[in-house]
C-alpha cells in the first residue's frame, strides 16, 4: 500500500498504474494518475447513466401516481442528491481510495453533527417541510389562515413557503409555523360558506325578511344553489332580530368572495328599504347627575 492510502489489490487502478509505470512515470505517481483517472470515468459513468434511466423512471412513476408539480420539484431534486452520492461512493471503490473514504465517512459524520447543533432551525423547517409534502395540508394555489394571516400559497420548498397575501404582499414562511399550528384551508373541499347577520326592528315580519334574504341570494352571481341559501333567526337582543343568512360559493382561492358578499348584502340592504323593514342601530342612554362641591371664594370691596 502506498503512503498516501492506495490500496494494492487488483482493479482498475492498478492495471491503469501499471500501464503508466510502463511508460516512465514513477510508481507513486502513476498510482496517483490511475487513481483519479478510474475515479473521474466511473464518477461520470455512473452518474450520467443513473440520469439517463433512473430520473426518467422517476417522472414516469410520479406521473403514474398524478404527483402534482409542487411535490414532484423536491422529490427530482432529492433522487438527484441520491445519485450524486452513490457516484462519488462507487468512484472511490473502484478508484481503490477505500481507507481515504472510511476517513472521509468519519469526518462527515463528525461535520454532519456540528452542523446539526448550528443549524437547528434549518433541520426544523427541512423537516416540517417533507410533513407538508408527504400530509399535503395545502397545495400550491390554496387559500390558507393560519395565526391571524391568510394568502394564498405560491410557491412551496423544503425550507419555507411563500404567501400572497390579499394585499398583494409576498410573506416568506418558515415551513414549521405551517405545522405547528392550525391552519384552515379554504380550498381543500372547493367550496366555502359565508355568513352574515341582518338585524330587523321588533315590527318587522321576520317571514318577509327571510324571503328577501333568499330571494336575493338565489339571484347573486358566485352564490351557489346548491347547498341552497339558508337564514337562521340567531339572536334576540335589546333593540333587534337577528338574521344569520348562509350562502356558498364554489373555488373560494380564485372567487371574489369579498366582492361577492359584498353586492349580496347591498342587494339586500336595498330591499329592506323598499319594503319598509327598518335597520335598527344601537343606542346608549346615559343617566346620571353632576354634583358641585366647594363653595365660590367671596371677595369684599373696598371703599378705600
């Protein structure tokens, strides 16, 4: 074996060293040349043969199983990180570095460990980012709130994912706020229902009231038929009824959803006046008195 660790037996790399010795190299040298000769063809034989076959097998079982984009990404780049190594490991074998890469195996493993201490939050959010790829609580192009924010998903990676907000700012999340807490996606069954509650005076025919509030959902544009709108009496305070109506509407990510409540509650607004149903606002008596205490300085005139 030689000083710098090349192993003796019979390969590749000692047929090679032979070949150069016979030319004139020295011994030491012509082992140096074979080795990373033998090292570089296998590297990139293996490498570009693995690409050639195992990355499209890869797209052809992913499309098989309907990945979508956003976890296919990760995945091509993981099975490439895969060949990467398994290249480099059969380049040393057949190159003979087997003690230099023991050494090599040690110092990672060693590295890998600091690392680890030093990058904490990174692994953290690596981790939480393979949950999102494997769970799928959101997908790309989902509508999310999760920690009083909301937005709509961009883009996801293995370390963070980013959000557009409703207005229009661009949030970068680390992966594991999106696991450690809940998070509501709006977009997961396709629809979403909205609610909001009509107050009516205590003259007021709630009968008549609820008919409006139908009649007006049912002619809304982006208000789903079915599930069909629906009013509820939910409350009954000091001063009105109130109405709770339900409507839904379908792909809430891509809807105007804002807007769509929006003209509804106008369209219904309009029809309480024509009708003379009445929109009672609160009012606040305050009673009381206002008590003096002290008495007013008295003062005296002089004649002088």
């Amino acid at each position: 074996m030689s000083a710098i660790g090349l192993q003796t037996t019979t390969g590749p790399d000692s047929y090679l060293s032979e070949l150069l010795a016979g030319v004139g190299l020295p011994t030491q040298l012509a082992n140096a040349v074979a080795s990373a000769l033998v090292f570089l063809v296998v590297f990139v034989g293996v490498y570009v043969v693995s690409k050639l076959v195992v990355v499209p097998l890869v797209a052809r079982l992913l499309d098989r199983r309907g990945v979508e984009e956003h976890v296919r990404k990760p995945l091509t780049l993981v099975v490439y990180g895969l060949l990467l190594f398994v290249a480099v490991g059969l380049a040393f074998s057949f190159a003979g570095f087997g003690n230099i890469l023991v050494a090599l195996s040690t110092v990672t493993a060693a590295a890998t460990l600091a690392v680890g201490f030093a990058m904490q939050d990174v692994l953290k959010n690596f981790v939480a980012g393979v949950f999102i790829y494997t769970d799928e609580p959101f997908r790309t192009g989902d509508w999310i709130e999760w920690e009083g924010n909301s937005g709509y998903i961009e883009d996801i990676s293995l370390r963070v994912s980013r959000v557009r907000t409703f207005d229009n700012e661009h949030l970068t999340v680390p992966n594991s706020q999106l696991t450690d807490g809940v998070i509501k996606n709006y977009d997961r069954n396709g629809t979403l229902r909205l609610k909001f509650t009509f107050r009516i005076g205590f003259d007021d025919d709630i009968d008549e009231a609820t008919d409006i509030i139908v009649e007006e959902a049912r002619a809304r544009e982006g208000i789903l038929s079915d599930p069909e709108p629906s009013v509820r009496l939910v409350e009954i305070n000091e001063a009105s009824f109130g109405l709770q109506s339900r409507i839904w509407i379908e792909d809430p990510g891509n809807s105007d959803f804002l807007g769509i409540r929006g003209r509804f509650v106008q369209a219904v607004t309009e029809r309480f006046e024509e009708a003379g149903i009445t929109i009672p606002y609160p009012h606040r008596t305050v009673n009381g008195s206002l008590e003096r205490t002290g008495s007013r300085p008295s003062g005296r005139v002089s004649d002088d």
